[in-house]
C-alpha cells in the first residue's frame, strides 16, 4: 500500500493493524453542522463483517463503530472525526508458526525488505481489515451526497476471468438485490461460478501456505 491518506478535500487516513487493538479512521474536511446517521455507517460496517460467508474472514468481529471526535450532539464540529472498531478476535498465537516462515500470498517479505522489521502478529497493514476505515470514511461521504440528491451503487462485475455479461439496469434495482448473494453480484448464474472459483483459490492458497518460504538464510 502506496500511502494511508486519501482524497485533499475531504481526506481519509486509516490507522491500525489487523491484530492491532483497534482498526479506525481520522476524516478531515467534513462540513459542520452536518446531522451524521450514526446507524447507517454502522449498516455499511455490517455489510463488510467478517465471517459472513465460507469464502470471507472467518475472524469474529461485532465492529460496533465508536466516535471519538468531530461529533457533538449528533451534528458535524467541522474538525476531524476520529471512529474506529476493537479487534476482539486477535488470536496472535496462531500466527507463532509463521514467526520464522513467509507465506508466499502475503505480503510478510515485501514489508520486511522494505521496513527492515515484521511483526509476524500483526498480518500488517495489508490486510483485509484496513478497509474498515475506508467503508467509515465511504458512509460518511455517502449521506452527506445523498444530502445533494446524488446516490450511488455498485457490485461485483468480475473475478477472475469470469465476467458479468448484462449491464446493471437489467441485473438489479437496489442494494438489497446486490447484497442477495454473499458475493455481492446480482447475476445468480455468474455469482455462484464466482463463488466456485474464489474457493478453489482458497484452497490453493492454503496450500501454499503450507509450504511457506523460510527467513532462514536470507
């Protein structure tokens, strides 16, 4: 990951390591005087929880969102908000395996070469949990566009080679068709070929995993 800040108006900087204690964001530049729906951020970080479905983080995480800045009286100060959501569901001592070892899908070798440390704990930055901050700072912008009659959607439009091959007015209508399948495509066909290719990769990357590269010697 190139940088951990983004967007010069309106700036998101995540913070926190997946087994780190907490996983949050600091937003600068949201306008005051804003009513903020602290239930529908709360909604999107449900959409993102992990243990959802068999090809997702099987981690145990409520990612109940707390607010320590930036908000008073369910209004906007205009200075920066800082949320974030506890790691409860850590387990750092099933990663003592690794303490010695690289797993070939991850990234433990590039940010050893490039930090001259590794906390093997941790699954660093580059993982999966990071976004939390993101779907924070992606739901505040959201309600406040929504405030200017601007709406948005998306999906799941390809894995892989596998591709969704009609376009989105004849797919689906709302989010709740999108959110129909754990894979977040509205094509029920490609979504469930979608769902068997990403598992055949799961279990390739466990394999490799288990044949993970020693630091030994390096």
């Amino acid at each position: 990951m190139a940088g951990n800040s983004f967007g010069k108006t309106f700036t998101v900087t995540t913070f926190g390591e997946s087994r780190g204690e907490k996983t949050g964001v600091i937003i600068d530049g949201c306008p005051a005087n804003f009513p903020l729906r602290i239930d529908d951020i709360q909604a999107q970080l449900a959409r993102r929880r992990p243990g959802q479905s068999i090809q997702t983080s099987q981690r145990n995480e409520m990612d109940q969102i707390h607010i320590n800045s930036g908000i008073f009286e369910g209004k906007t100060t205009g200075m920066p908000i800082m949320a974030y959501v506890g790691n409860t569901d850590v387990r750092e001592k099933d990663y003592k395996h690794i303490l010695n070892h690289f797993r070939p899908s991850h990234v433990d070798y590039a940010y050893e070469m490039k930090y001259g440390h590794r906390d093997y704990r941790r699954g660093s930055r580059a993982s999966a949990r990071e976004t939390v901050g993101r779907v924070i700072g992606g739901a505040i912008a959201q309600q406040i566009l929504q405030e200017k009659g601007l709406t948005f959607g998306a999906y799941v439009s390809q894995v892989g080679a596998l591709a969704v091959q009609r376009p989105w007015e004849e797919l689906a209508k709302s989010r709740d068709q999108v959110d129909a399948h754990p894979i977040r495509c509205p094509d029920p066909e490609c979504a469930t070929k979608m769902q068997a290719l990403i598992l055949a990769l799961v279990l390739l990357d466990h394999i490799l995993r288990s044949r993970s590269y020693s630091r030994k010697g390096l």
